[in-house]
C-alpha cells in the first residue's frame, strides 16, 4: 500500500481531513492487515514529524502557511493593511482610514 503520495499532501490539508487521515491510520494499526498495519505507522510517523516541524517554525512561517491554506478575502487585506499601516491608532481613525462613516455611532451629523 503506497501512502507516500498522501503523506506528501499532509502539509496542505486542513485540520479536519488531518484527523480523519489520523484517525484512520490509528484504525489500521489498530485492526488492519499487516500491510496496512504498516501503512498507517508510516502515516502517525509522518504526522509526527510534521508536528515537530511545525512546532519549530517561525511565527513567519505560520502566519505564512495560515494564509495560504485560507486566504484573506479583499475586505480583510484592507483591513489588515490599515493595522500594519497605522499602529497605535484608535478605532475611530482606523475607522477613518478605512473610510468608514463612524458618525452613526455618535449619533452627530456628517453635514
């Protein structure tokens, strides 16, 4: 049984196929066949070296592989770039920079 193709895509799943591939190798050393017996011990072996792996990246390097499994949507760059842009800013010039209207919540007048 070759699971070295799956293995190879671990990095690239989310969490929720992640512990359905894990709960299905466990399976399979648990009560499988000898052949998957040994297939779902390469699979945990691989799962725990990409824990150790992970655990040592960089805050970078999570951030990175956060927003490529599930990019930002348009919205969210802006406001983003807006934090990044503007530390230390209220939420009212934050507002302003995203060109929001916050007179609704002050109940004045924007005439």
């Amino acid at each position: 049984m070759n699971v070295d193709p799956l293995i190879a895509s671990l990095p690239a799943k989310s969490d929720k196929e992640r512990r359905t591939i894990r709960a299905r190798a466990e399976d399979w050393v648990a009560d499988g066949s000898p052949e998957q017996q040994e297939a779902g011990s390469k699979v945990l072996d691989a799962f725990a070296q990409l824990q150790e792996r992970e655990a040592r990246d960089s805050l970078e390097a999570r951030v990175e592989r956060a927003f490529s499994a599930m990019p930002p949507s348009d919205h969210e760059v802006r406001l983003l770039k807006v934090l990044l842009d503007y530390p230390g800013k209220t939420n009212r010039e934050l507002s302003r920079e995203l060109g929001w209207d916050d007179t609704a919540s002050t109940g004045t007048s924007a005439l």
